[in-house]
C-alpha cells in the first residue's frame, strides 16, 4: 500500500481510468471542486475514462445530463457504465415474457422498459396479474411506500418462484457529511433474508461489473488489465471489485472512507488499495489543473 499524494502521478500510468461517481466525482454538496481539472487533463492526455457506478436509479443519458448541469461537460451517455446495463441484459437473455415488477422511480425503470417485457410497479401487482410476474427488480430506494410495498415485495417472493435482481447492490449511501441513507441493496438483503431465497446481484464489487466494462473497451481496441485503474472512495465495492478484477485500485479519500478511518478500515477488512489519494482531482504545481 502507497500513499501518494498527487492522483496525476498515479493516472499517468494507465491508459484507461475508472471512476466511481459518488464520493470520487460528486457528493451530497454537488461536484468536488477541481474535478473537472481531472476530465481536462485526461482529454488532453488523450487517456480513455469510463464512470463505473452501482447507480441504477437513472438511464446513462439522464446520469450524463446530471453532470452536464452542473458543468461538467466531459461525462457523456458512452462514458457511463451502470449495473442496470447488466440487469437490462440479464432480463434479456432469460427473461422471455410477462410481467417484471421493480422497486424504484419511473425513471429507475429504463432499464427494463427498453427490455421489451411488460413492467410494473410492485404498488400495482394484485391477484390479478400476480401469475404473470416473472421477476422482480430491485432499482431504487425512492419511488414506492416503503412499508406497503417492501411487504409486496416479500410476499410477491413467498408466492412466487421467480429471480430476484438487484441492480444496485448498495448497502447505504451518504446523506449529509455526517449521516447515511439506507440503499436499494441494504432493503433488498433484509427481504433476501426474510424470503429465505438467494438473489441475483450485479455492480461492485461483482466481478460481472468490471467484466462488463472490459468487454465495451476490448471491443474497440486490444487492452490489458495493467493498463487499467479503479478509483472509487469504498473498499467493500470499488477496491474490493477492482482486485478481485485484476485491477490495479486507488482509494479515495473523499467520500465514504475518510483520512481518520482509512488505515483502521484497510486493517480491518483487509481490502488493499493499490494506492491512496485525498481526492481525484489533478493538480500541477500545488494547483488545480
């Protein structure tokens, strides 16, 4: 384990950067200040950049557009790679007709929408059409009754033998700079172990998620693990991820792992980065670039 200083001298090596968006690039406040210095100095490197985000709660123009209304023009629908894309092909491939019930916003459910299969929101499943649900997606944490449907949800599960998909696998996320929001993936785990049935998760840390990203590069031109780098703030999904991956990893300090915590957390867990940075935000010469 490293620490450097200076996240410029660490990109430097890489061809290609993957960032994690909540925490690396943006938090509860807005954009951190700098960082669109790091997204002009890799365009002027000409190195390749991809946002690899657990954030299912939006189509990748919709997330895009996040970015481009706050300023930050360099992150476009291409750069984003978000777990509802493996969800979207997982329910491709094996879910052929019926009704998909999801958790989460209408906005949440472009991923299955564009999937061709008919969904629903689990507010509106009933003894009507509760036959033709063929599986259930765990996309947002916003957009339902968390009381009445989280029961749906679990009794959707006891009478019916169907996949459970969680698209966004996180636990929590932060809310303020001082407290934490349950997440989609933290709800689904509690009704996972209430229906007593194992789901089907993607995102970090599943290595299907950095997979899914190698392919979309690998598909355009030849490149090697060694030629990538994961930057994420969370050592149970970016680093973690990352490593399993094969990736080089460099733990950010400006998120959900802060500088008073981190060697106590890395102790504990035993999840290495390969490096540790402040922040991802390129700096020359004591100034932002």
């Amino acid at each position: 384990m490293t620490r450097i200083d200076s996240f410029k001298s660490i990109i430097d090596k890489y061809e290609v950067v993957f960032f994690d968006a909540f925490g690396v690039l943006k938090n509860y406040g807005g954009l951190l200040p700098g960082i669109e210095n790091t997204f002009a100095y890799l365009q002027e490197q000409g190195k390749e950049y991809y946002i690899v985000t657990n954030d299912a709660s939006r189509s990748p123009v919709q997330l895009a557009e996040s970015y481009t209304s706050k300023g930050l023009m360099a992150i476009t629908p291409d750069r984003i790679i978000s777990s509802g894309m493996l969800t979207k092909e997982y329910l491709d491939l094996k879910v052929n007709d019926g009704i998909v019930a999801y958790l989460g916003t209408p906005d949440s459910a472009h991923y299955i929408d564009s999937s061709g299969l008919h969904t629903l929101p689990i507010s509106e499943v009933n003894e009507s059409n509760i036959d033709r649900v063929n599986a259930l997606v765990f996309l947002d944490d916003e957009g339902f009754d968390w009381g009445r449907d989280l029961n749906k949800s679990v009794n959707l599960m006891r009478k019916r033998t169907i996949p459970a998909i969680v698209a966004n696998t996180d636990q929590a996320y932060p809310l303020t700079k001082h407290d934490v929001s349950i997440a989609i993936g933290g709800l689904a785990s509690m009704i996972e172990k209430i229906v007593g049935k194992a789901f089907i998760r993607f995102g970090k840390p599943d290595s299907q998620m950095f997979m899914f990203a190698y392919d979309l590069l690998r598909e355009r031109r030849a490149i090697s693990k060694k030629d990538i780098v994961m930057v994420g703030d969370t050592l149970q999904t970016d680093i973690l991820g990352g490593n399993k991956f094969g990736l080089d990893t460099v733990l950010v300090l400006s998120g959900n792992t802060q500088a008073k915590d981190a060697e106590n957390r890395i102790t504990s867990t035993g999840i290495v980065p390969t490096y540790i940075c402040d922040s991802a935000v390129v700096e020359l010469g004591g100034f932002a670039f």
